[in-house]
C-alpha cells in the first residue's frame, strides 16, 4: 500500500512540473511578448503585421492551442510510463 501511495505522488508530482512548466511558457509569450517586449517585437513584421501586435492578439492564442496538444501528448506517455492509461 505504502508504494502504491508513492507511485500516486510521483504521479501528481510530474503531473504538476508538466502544467507548470506549459503555464511558465504560456505566460512568457502572452505577458513577455504581448505587453513587455512589445517596443522591440514591433521592429519586425509577421504576415504584414507588427509582431508584438501578432503576438499579443493571435500569437498567444496560437501557442496555447499548440500547448494543449502538447500537455494532451505529454500526459498520454505519462499515463503509460505509470500504467493509469484509459
């Protein structure tokens, strides 16, 4: 039982590092590149637009959906590296 217990929060520990490190990702592009570096993101240009514009309106969005789909895959190879796959 003790080891059940342990494999549980080694688990939840890894199931933790993994949201916060998305989350750390998440917050570096829509504060850090939307509102932060936004004077030195808009010296360059994407698809016509300013970049710190793009990324404070589309570019967080966008890389939010690309981490949901990563933290999805990341969980699947959790899941089977502790055997608690559906």
């Amino acid at each position: 039982m003790k080891q059940n217990t342990n494999t549980a929060e080694q688990y939840w520990r890894r199931n933790l590092q993994i949201i916060f490190s998305y989350l750390t990702v998440w917050f570096m592009v829509s504060f850090g590149c939307g509102i932060v570096f936004v004077d030195e993101l808009n010296q360059f240009s994407l698809f016509g637009f300013k970049l710190g514009y793009w990324f404070a309106n589309q570019g967080s969005v966008f890389v939010f959906s690309v981490l949901t789909i990563a933290y999805a895959v990341r969980m699947n190879r959790l899941d089977n590296e502790f055997d608690v796959n559906e």
